[in-house]
C-alpha cells in the first residue's frame, strides 16, 4: 500500500490529496516523506544507492541523465540520474550544490560517475542532457574520440574501451524551447521574431534516433 501511495503521489501530488479525501485512512504526506527519504544522502555520489540498485539490475544498460536546477541552498545544484534502457529503474546517483556547472566540472562529474556505474556492473550507454551552452562544450570536448565524425554525437567510454557512450537530446526540453520560442514570436514577452514562410512551404523536420547496441 505504501508503494502503491509513494507511486500515486510521485505522478500527482493533487491527484493524491484527491484520492485521500475519499479514503482518509491514507497515510498523510507526512508519513510518505520519512518512506521516501528513509537514509540521508549527502552532496556527491550516491554509492550506497547504487550499489542498491546493482543488486537488483546489475549487468543492465542504462543512460546517465543529467540537469542543472534551482535549489533553496544554492543558486543551482547538478544533478546526474541513471536510468535503465530496458527496465524501469531510476536513481538520482549524484548532486553538487553549484552556482552555475561549467563544462569541465560537467566533465569530471560525469566520468566519476561513470567509472563507478560500470564498476558496479552497469553499462552506460547514453547521456542525456538539454541544450544548455556548457552542455554543448562538454560533448565537444569530445571530439578527439572519433576524429572521423563530422558531428561529435559520441565518446569512447574511459572505462570500457570497447563500448561507445552515445549523447542524446533530452526531448521534454527540446519540445519546452520550441513551444517557449513560438509563444514568444510577436507576442506574449515578444523577445523572438520568428517566423514560417507557408507560401514557400518550408517544413523542417528534426529526427533524433539513438541505436543501443545490446
């Protein structure tokens, strides 16, 4: 029941309160919070939690996701999750309070995490990350890997040679700066000016296929 309610409440904090008003011997969000804060995670990688998880999934693939948020403490903090490509597991694996990430620390973060991922029997295979300038900097760092591609979408993984780590696009935010780009061409904060020539009928159709090798 506890699972079940923990599930609930992650898709819909609202939609939780809702079902709570008809079932009021629910356990309050007070109760929920120690289950899902039940050990204290500090500022870095989150081992303990990972080799958790290993216990269970270890062997598997998985990307690593990582983000740069408002924080309460600091201006931002960084965050890297892993999550598997083939089952439904997830883990926010490591967090640095930060004021903003540069591309280098990015750099260094990610192939911590990495060492310890595939230490711990993972595989990764993918990061993902939005269009953020510094993440830009950290993929093309890259570059030397495979001095043979034209467009830097890969690096070889430091702790498996023979694996590849692909980058992606995280599409949420892809779809977020679109939609942001749009309402703000000709109206609303009206700090965009772009426009689409339907008499000429230019289309632009962006694809982005990721093949994870098994």
């Amino acid at each position: 029941m506890i699972r079940w309610c923990l599930a609930l409440r992650q898709k819909s904090r609202s939609a939780y309160e809702y079902v709570k008003l008809t079932a009021s011997d629910l356990p309050s969000n007070n109760t929920l919070d120690d289950y899902a804060h039940y050990r204290d995670v500090g500022s870095g990688i989150d081992v303990e939690g990972i080799v958790n998880l290993a216990s269970d999934y270890a062997g598997e693939s998985v990307s690593i996701v990582g983000d740069e948020i408002g924080s309460e403490i600091a201006s931002h903090v960084l965050v890297f999750m892993i999550r598997g490509l083939k089952s439904n597991f997830k883990l926010a694996a490591a967090t640095y309070a930060t004021t903003t990430a540069t591309a280098e620390q990015i750099y260094v973060r990610f192939w911590e995490l990495v060492g310890i991922v595939e230490l711990l029997g993972f595989k990764a295979r993918v990061f993902v990350g939005d269009g953020a300038s510094t993440n830009r900097r950290f993929i093309a760092s890259h570059k030397n890997d495979y001095p043979d591609d034209t467009i830097t979408f890969r690096a070889k993984n430091k702790f498996a040679p023979e694996r590849a780590v692909y980058f992606a696009s995280d599409v949420p935010h892809l779809l977020k700066t679109t939609r942001n780009n749009w309402e703000n061409s000709g109206w609303n904060r009206n700090s965009r000016r772009l426009t689409v020539s339907f008499f000429r009928k230019r289309f632009f159709i962006c694809t982005l296929s990721v093949s994870v090798p098994n």
